[in-house]
C-alpha cells in the first residue's frame, strides 16, 4: 500500500514516514517544509515540496496513492491567536483542497492528525470522544472544522476516514538515520524546554496556582512511536463511509512538576525553574479517556513519561 504522508518532515510526520517504511508501506511525502525539515525525508522516497493550497502540487503527490495520513497543517495556539486567517487558510481550506484532489484521484483513505484543543476547556475528565466540542482558539477552532468537513465527505463521497485527536505529544523515535525528535523554532512544548533549561535561563513554570494537587496544570503525554502505531492500526481498519474520531493520549495525567521531576531523574541533575505567571488558554486538566482506540483498534501505549524524557534527552545530546 502507497500511503501519502503529508506533513512528512515535520516531527510526527517524519516518525510516521520511517516507521511506516519499515513495516513495509510505500511513502509519498508532500510538505511545503515551512516548519518541517526537508533533511528527514528517507533517500529514495517520493517527496514533493509543495502546498496544500496547490491542486497541482495535491494531485501529483497523489499519484499511485491508496491512503493519505494528513499531518501538515499549522500547529501553535498562540501563534494561531495571532494569526486565526492564516489558520483558517492552511489547515481549513489546505484540508478542503486535499479532499477535493483524494475524490478526483480516487483516493478513498484518509487518517487525520486531529487534537485534543478541539474540546477546549473539559467539563469532565477524562476526556470521552462524545464530550462538547467548544474550542477556546482559532488552532482548535481549525482542527474541529476539518473533522466535522471530513464527517460530511465521508457521508457525501464514502471515504473511509478517521480522525485522530491528539493530547500531548512527545518523546522521539531513534531511526536508521539517528534520533527523530522536536525541532521546532521557537520551542513551546514542556519537555523540550525543560531538558533545555539552564540555570541562567530557567524553564517557566506557567502557574503554580491552578486547582490540581501541587498547583501546576495536568497533561496526559504520549510517546510518538505509540501514537504512530495507533495511526497504523486505525489505517487497518478504516470502513468505507464510516468517519471514526479516537483520542489518542495516554489515560494518566501528569503535572508540569511531575515531568520536571521524571526530567531531573534521567538528566541526573535538578533541572532549574523559575515560577511564572499563567499561560493564556491553558485549560488546568486534559487527560484522553483513551477506552476506545483500545477496544476498536486494539491499540495500548507501552511508553511511559520517563521513556519520553529519556528518549528526547538522548535524541537531544
Ligand atoms: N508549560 C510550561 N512551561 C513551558 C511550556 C509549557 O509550564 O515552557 C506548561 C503549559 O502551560 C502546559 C504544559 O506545560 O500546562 C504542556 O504545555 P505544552 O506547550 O507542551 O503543550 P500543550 O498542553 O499546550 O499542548
């Protein structure tokens, strides 16, 4: 099976591009490398630098293509706050183009990177797939428009298509080709940062006054190779006309100290902190129930917090 993979050199495409490699996938990337890093893509594999808003870029990538795993697409809430058009444009109308192209090439497949910021602020954890979508930025504004956009062409057109909603992701994936890890620029995410930190430049702590148990806000992380293994099983067993929607985390929450703490242990040192002022549109708590991907997929991730320290500490050093 040919899978396109766009997004395919960014940090969880570029996972998904090797390991679906070696579990025998032909690959096609398409990705324009505005955030991504064109050095990732594998010799030999088809890779188009291109746009989701060119037909003729879509329907090229799409050539000899049997599924499509859709990654690309803008991925930062604050910057999204700044910028809701260029949003709106990349990942809405980006998507829109890319179904369009799938129905005139006759690519019926579609496994989607979705996220957790399209049920914004939770009236209940763990987090159910049925719960209320009221996304608090234009990032997860964007993200619940492509899944409800891809709902109504699975209906129109029968395409087989689920969506994957992502809690935190992290960790790295060490290649053939060395260690696959975050190098986005600037970094916002917590682990990168914190194996980061030095102590004239300390990693910010945003809030210690949030209502959790030691006042820093909770997030349920899972490692990257687990998440691409759950995109694999749900490629497996797409349905045609079905549009399933899976969260995809790990079921545990854990405190921005608590991964601190799990980075301290594998760095060997206390890493510094500085307290700081709350971030804005953090939610306190976001943990996935992750029940169904279980039981529909057969899917349960094997790699804890100190797996996802460990492996982005070595990918880093
Ligand atoms: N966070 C932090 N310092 C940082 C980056 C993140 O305290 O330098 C906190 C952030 O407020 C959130 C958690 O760590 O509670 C995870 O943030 P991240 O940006 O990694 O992912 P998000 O939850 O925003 O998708």
């Amino acid at each position: 099976m040919r899978v396109l993979v766009t997004g395919g050199t960014g940090y969880i495409g570029s996972t998904a591009v090797d390991i679906l490699l070696e579990q025998g996938y032909e690959i096609s990337i398409l990705d324009d490398c505005s955030t991504g890093h064109a050095d990732t893509a594998p010799a030999g594999v088809s890779f188009i630098q291109g746009s989701l808003l060119n037909s003729g870029d879509l329907a090229q990538a799409l050539v000899g293509v049997d599924a499509v795993m859709h990654f690309a697409g803008k991925s930062l809430v604050g910057e999204s706050v700044e910028k809701p058009d260029l949003y709106h444009q990349v990942n809405v109308d980006g998507t829109r183009n890319l179904l369009d192209e799938m129905h005139k090439s006759g690519v019926k497949k579609l496994v989607f990177s979705s996220s957790a910021a399209t049920y914004g602020e939770p009236e209940q954890v763990p987090i159910l797939e049925s719960a209320p979508t009221k996304p608090t930025n234009p990032y997860g504004a964007t993200k619940l428009a492509i899944d409800q956009m891809i709902t109504a062409e699975s209906a129109a057109r029968g395409i087989a298509a689920a969506s994957l909603r992502y809690f935190n992701v992290a960790g790295a994936l060490k290649s053939k080709r060395g260690w696959l890890a975050e190098r986005h620029n600037p970094e916002t995410h917590l682990i990168p940062n914190v194996l980061r930190s030095t102590e004239e430049n300390p990693v910010k702590i945003f809030g210690t006054d949030w209502p959790t148990a030691d006042g820093t806000c909770v997030r349920d992380y899972v490692h990257v190779v687990d998440l691409i293994d759950a995109h694999i099983k749900a490629l497996e067993t797409l349905t045609a006309g079905v549009h399933e929607i899976y969260n995809l985390g790990s079921g545990d929450g854990y405190s921005v100290r608590e991964v601190v703490a799990a980075a301290s242990k594998a760095a060997g040192h206390q890493i510094p902190t500085i307290d700081s002022p709350r971030r804005a549109g953090d939610p306190a708590v976001l943990i996935a129930d992750i029940n169904k991907a279980k039981s529909k997929l057969g899917w349960v991730p094997t790699r804890g917090i100190e797996d996802m320290v460990a492996d982005t500490l070595a990918a880093f050093s």
